[in-house]
C-alpha cells in the first residue's frame, strides 16, 4: 500500500509539472503576437499591427483640408472669418448650417482650391461645417468643425457719413461714431484707410472713445474720388468686443463751394473753384446771440423744417421756446447744436444786409413755403451739395469746436495729426 501511495503522488506531480510547462509555452505565443521566427512558431497568415497601420496609410488620401476659424471657436467674425481651403487635392463638397440646420450658399473657386460663404453670418450663431475632398486618386478626406459668431454684446459698428455712392462738397470729413467705446484705438484705426485719387495725404483725429473723423491737410482736390475701406471684421476694438465690418466704401468730391459769411457786412460771398459766383445780403446771429466763428461744413439738408427754441435752450419763463417755426425754408445744418443756414420770410426784407436779428443761425431772404426759386435762400440751397463749406468771419462769438457737427478743419494739421493713434 506504501509503495502505491508514493507512486500515485508522483504521478500528479510529474501532471502538474507539465501542465505548468505547456501553460508557460501558450502564454509566450500569445504574448508574441503570433510572429513568425522561421521555427515554425508563429503564423505566417497574420500581419503585425505596424504592418496594418502602415497599408492604412498608403491607401488615405493625399488632400489636406484646412477650416478657419478652428473647430470650437467663439467671438468669430461675420465677414470674411470663415474659409475652407485644401492642398494636395481639390475640394468636393462643403456644407455650412447654423446648429438649427439653416444652410449658408457658399462659392467653391474654380480650380476647388478654397470655398467661402456667399454672405455674412448671423451674429451670435453656432455654426456646423463639414468638407470633402478628393486627391489626385480619388481618394477622399474629410474634415469638421464647429464655431460660434461674435454676440452684439461683443461686438461693434461704425456708422459713417457719407454714404456710398454718393457726391459731397470739398469740406466733407469720413466721420465715424462707434456704438461702443474703443479702447485700443490704435487697432481699429488700423483697420481702417481712407485714400483719395488726388493722392493728398488723410490723416484720422479721435475726438472722443467712440468718434473717428478722417480729412486731408487741406480741403478735398474738387472731382477727386475717396475711398474708404473698413477691415474691422475680428479687430478687438475694447476687451472682448470685437469689429464685424468688411466693407469698401467710394463718394465723388464736386465742384469746389466754399461761402464767406461776413457776420459785420451782413453778406455772404459765394465761391465756386475760387471765383464769386454771387454775394448775397443775411442775417446773422444777434449780439446777444450772436454766430459762432469758424469753418462749418453743411452736414444736412433740408427743404422745410421746424425750429423750437426750446430744443437748444432758447426758452421763455413758461419753458417754452423762445421760437418755434414749424415750415422754416431751405435749412442746412451747420453745427449738431442747432447752427443752420436757412430761409427767412418772418423777417421784413429791410433786415438782410442791415441787420443781425436771428438766435445764431444765417439767415437768407426767402418766401412760406419755399415755393419761389428766385430768393436768395432758394437759390443758395439749390447750388449747395452737403459738404460744401460755409465760413464765418467777424463775429463777436467764438470759434465753433471742431466736434460740434463736421467742423474739424478748425483745428490746425498739428491738432489734427496730435489726434491720431497711429
């Protein structure tokens, strides 16, 4: 019975062992990934991991997509942000939609190599893009992203004057009013050019955080074209607000108009390209309101207006305007403060040329209803353009500030350039 006891144990030992070994021998070849070493180990039938990815990368397309702006990006402009371009390959197919499906018409260039939207985006908006490509094989990459336009909350206009297209006198300023303060002046003004095709050298003056007045040393070159370019779209203008403007912007310079008001003779000289064209009697400011001095460019027209004293601090004890004339004739605003140069019928004809009588304004010989083309006020309307310049002498008032409507060129070039931030 001994001896069968120890044999049995031997036996399961010798069992244990070798089972042990042939663990051991499969744990190997599958730690070895099945590689064939010419013993005849491994599996000639199966490839190596290296092996697949290198095939993969035989076989992937060429083409490189590239989005701007990248893919979760916020604050992104509306204009000219957004571009899809591809080397090595041509691009198929570019879809744009906001995150509510809505989609945006874009333009594939002829030869396939960029594509951009046909219009500017919504402002605070997620957009989706995808883009396929195809290389010289026909084998196509993908490429997607996704970004979010800058909020009206970040972002700011500049509403400009004058208006595209338009024709204007040689006193007329590219004047600017930002909706939100600018802080770094210096990057947005950068952003902007105004050129003429006289060649004369513009300079831009802030007035203030939120104003941005361009002219020349001298007055507009008469029949000269100017040009404005706004490439704000981007442009932090203050701490996380950013511009959403792309834009060019062209006005005609007419014929040379620059009128001298003689507040002491009571006339008004009228030039066209330095030479009198009429001399005409007014009507200026009375002594104890008397006309500002200086150089003032008409900003608007218009052939009837009211005039309320009470609008610009002329008022009675009772608070009502010391004036209110709801059909003044042929006004032309010369100040934001209330200046105009205008028809007067109220007056008797005796006051022109003999007499200061009005609150500030000039005052023009005309008729109710400005129906008669032939009065002095009819006739200086019809042959004045905004931007023509009316200047002031001899007044016992003092010189309007340049702010005060289109009025800059009241400031010397110096001045002028002081205010620049470029």
């Amino acid at each position: 019975m001994e001896k069968r006891v120890i044999t049995d144990s031997k036996r399961r030992k010798g069992l244990m062992a070798a089972s042990a070994l042939l663990g051991g021998v499969l744990v190997l070849s599958a730690c070895s990934g099945g590689a064939d070493d010419g013993k005849g180990g491994g599996d000639s039938s199966k490839k190596s991991q290296a092996q697949v990815d290198e095939a993969a990368a035989k076989d992937a397309s060429q083409a490189r997509i590239a989005i701007t702006p990248k893919d979760g990006a916020t604050n992104v402009g509306i204009n000219t942000s957004t571009k899809v371009t591809v080397s090595d390959g041509t691009l198929t197919k570019v879809e744009l939609k906001t995150s509510a499906g809505e989609a945006v018409a874009g333009t594939l260039a002829a030869d396939g190599k960029s594509w951009a939207p046909d219009t500017r985006l919504q402002r605070a908006t997620k957009y989706v893009l995808s883009a396929t490509a195809k290389d010289s094989e026909g084998r196509e990459a993908h490429e997607n992203g996704s970004f979010t336009t800058v909020s009206p909350d970040n972002s700011f206009i500049g509403n400009f004057t004058p208006e595209d297209g338009s024709q204007v006198g040689v006193g007329m300023p590219v004047s600017i009013n930002f909706d939100k303060a600018i802080t770094d002046k210096k990057a947005v003004q950068s952003a902007i050019t105004v050129s003429s095709s006289s060649g004369q050298e513009v300079v831009g003056h802030w007035f203030n955080t939120q104003r941005l007045d361009f002219r020349p040393e001298q007055y507009w070159q008469e029949n000269s074209t100017v040009t404005l370019k706004l490439a704000l779209d981007g442009v932090e203008g203050a701490d996380g607000v950013f511009g959403v403007q792309q834009k060019t912007v062209t006005f005609q310079i007419g014929r040379n108009q620059v009128s001298i008001v003689d507040a002491k003779a009571k006339t008004m000289t009228v030039t066209q390209d330095g030479k009198t064209v009429r001399t005409i009697p007014i009507s200026a400011g009375s002594p104890e309101n008397p006309t500002y001095n200086g150089q003032m460019v008409i900003s608007e027209k218009f052939k009837e207006t009211r005039m309320n004293g009470a609008t610009v601090g002329f008022t009675d004890d009772d608070g009502k305007g010391e004036y209110d004339i709801k059909d003044v004739p042929h006004a032309m605003r010369l100040s934001n403060s209330g200046t105009f140069i205008h028809g007067n019928y109220w007056g008797p004809d005796s006051i022109f040329g003999s007499a200061n009588t009005s609150h500030g304004c000039v005052g023009l010989n005309d008729v109710k209803g400005a129906g008669d083309p032939g009065q002095p006020g009819a006739w200086f309307y019809n042959n004045s353009i905004v931007g023509d310049l009316v200047v002031v002498q001899n007044s016992p008032d003092k010189t309007i500030k340049p702010d005060n409507g289109l009025n800059g060129w009241n400031l010397s070039w110096a001045e002028w350039k002081a205010g620049s931030a470029v």
